[in-house]
C-alpha cells in the first residue's frame, strides 16, 4: 500500500505538487491538472517538461485523473470528445508508467434511465476496447454518472462492461446520487476496486468536506475492511476544502491550499496506521 493525492489540490505547477508530496514523504503521485489544464489537454511542451521533472523526482504516477465521461460531459455530448481524449492520454500514460486512468459515466442531461443506462454501458465498451488495445485500465470512480448513483447502478455498470480493462477508484468522500451510502457501492464492487481516494464529507447534499473520519463517509469502516480483506494498492487524498475542481472553486490562498494539503495527507497517514493495527 501506498499514500499519494490528486496533487492539483496542493499547488498548480507540477513543481508545487512534487513539492508537497516529498514534504509528505510520498513517491506516488495522481496527476489531474497542470496549470488549470489536464494532463491528457496539455502541449507536448509542457508535456515533456513535466516527464523531465517527475523522473528528476523519482515520482512515481500511480494514475491519470481524466476528464473522461466526468460531471462536465452529459450522456447527450459528443463522444468523439472522449474517444479523443482517452487516444491522446495512452501514449502519455505508457511514458509516465501508468496503467489506470480515471474516468466517470456521464451525467444524465433529461433522458430516461433506460436510454441513459443503455448509452452509458455502449460508450463505456467501446471506451474499454480502446483501453485494451492500448495495455491501459479505465478506473471508474463513484461519481458523477449511472455508476455513481447507487450500489446496483454500480454493479450493474461493472458487470455490463465485464472487461479485465474496467475496474474501479472507490472514492470515500462521494455520495450516491440517488440512495444508499458508499459503503453499499464499496460491498458491491469490492472485487474491482484498484485504487482509492480518501476524501470526507457532510451535510445531505454531501458537499461539506471534512478531514478523512471526521464526516459521513465511513472512511474509517471501509478503509479498515478494505485492508483486511488484502487490498495492496494505493491510496490518493483529495482534499476538496481549498479548492473543488467540479464547482469551480478555487483556492483563495495558495499557500494556505498548500498546508492544508499537507496536513490531509499527516491525517490519512495517520488514519491508516490507526487502521492498521
């Protein structure tokens, strides 16, 4: 097991993201945005900048946080988009020694749930396709979209797609859209999850981000069954209380963003440690 986060959270530049992980102690890192732009989004130039400095680093990539199928692409957008983005992130994601990238499934745009359901499942296979013939794995995150919305949803999704290239990123800070918690989509989709983000929330509509085991998610439940169970993958912090990149907000501190980022990370160590004794 090991610690990383979706280092956006801690600065915009990648030197400041490589900053707060070494802070951190952390060799892992899980890379969204560079500068406001995603990774798969950004010119080779800064492409090839951002290489050089993560191996100077001896940082490893542990995942790509894509834009594929998230809160911003509805089941009613253009696909090719997707198609597009998923293309130019393999060839990245092989030069920086990954295998997962992040996607979602689609935000509903006042379609029924069965074309909602039926759309979702044919663009995520052809997505898969793409991914096996590249050697890369689409992680799912319980988020927006039919997989996020509760546990059968969850499966239903997983088992429709039924590739060894769709597997899933657990977020603990997510709350179904629809019923349940996320510990019902955790005990649905156990035998695929490969990776984790640790995240905490409050409040109904849960939008109110908490440090990790201080909120609603259960973080400490599933974390602890997770382990017990033999997980040995990774674990990524996003806090979400300086800045949340699906709302638009963004930290109005920088430096503050920075500390707070490190000191999520202190507390999930030390959540974990807890856990695991």
């Amino acid at each position: 097991m090991f610690l990383s986060g979706i280092a956006d959270e801690a600065a915009d530049s990648i030197d400041g993201q490589i900053a707060a992980h070494k802070e951190l102690g952390w060799d892992h890192i899980e890379i969204r945005n560079i500068g406001r732009k995603n990774l798969t989004d950004v010119d080779d130039a800064v492409f090839d900048a951002v290489e050089k400095k993560l191996g100077e680093a001896k940082m490893k990539v542990v995942c790509f946080a894509s834009q594929i199928a998230n809160w911003s692409r509805k089941i009613t957008g253009d696909f090719s988009v997707d198609v597009e983005e998923l293309k130019r992130a393999i060839p990245r994601m092989k030069r920086l020694g990954t295998r997962y990238i992040r996607i979602m499934s689609y935000p509903n745009d006042n379609c029924t749930d069965a074309f909602w359901r039926k759309e979702v499942i044919k663009r995520i296979k052809e997505l898969v396709r793409i991914a096996e013939d590249g050697g890369v794995v689409l992680a799912h995150e319980n988020c927006s979209g039919w997989g996020g919305l509760n546990a059968e949803e969850a499966l239903d999704l997983t088992e429709s797609v039924n590739s060894p290239a769709f597997k899933w990123i657990l977020d603990t800070g997510n709350k179904p859209h629809r019923s349940g918690t996320i510990y019902d989509i955790y005990k649905k989709v156990r035998g695929y999850v490969e990776h984790v983000h640790i995240k905490d929330y409050k409040g109904e509509k849960g939008d109110q981000f908490v440090f990790p085991g201080e909120g609603e998610g259960e973080v400490k439940k599933i974390l602890k069954e997770l382990i017990a169970s033999g997980y040995n993958g990774g674990f990524s912090i996003e806090p979400h209380m300086a800045a949340v990149a699906h709302t638009g907000k963004e930290a109005e501190d920088k430096m503050a963003a920075y500390k707070l980022y490190i000191e999520y990370g202190r507390r999930a160590e030390k959540l974990l440690k807890e856990i695991s004794l």
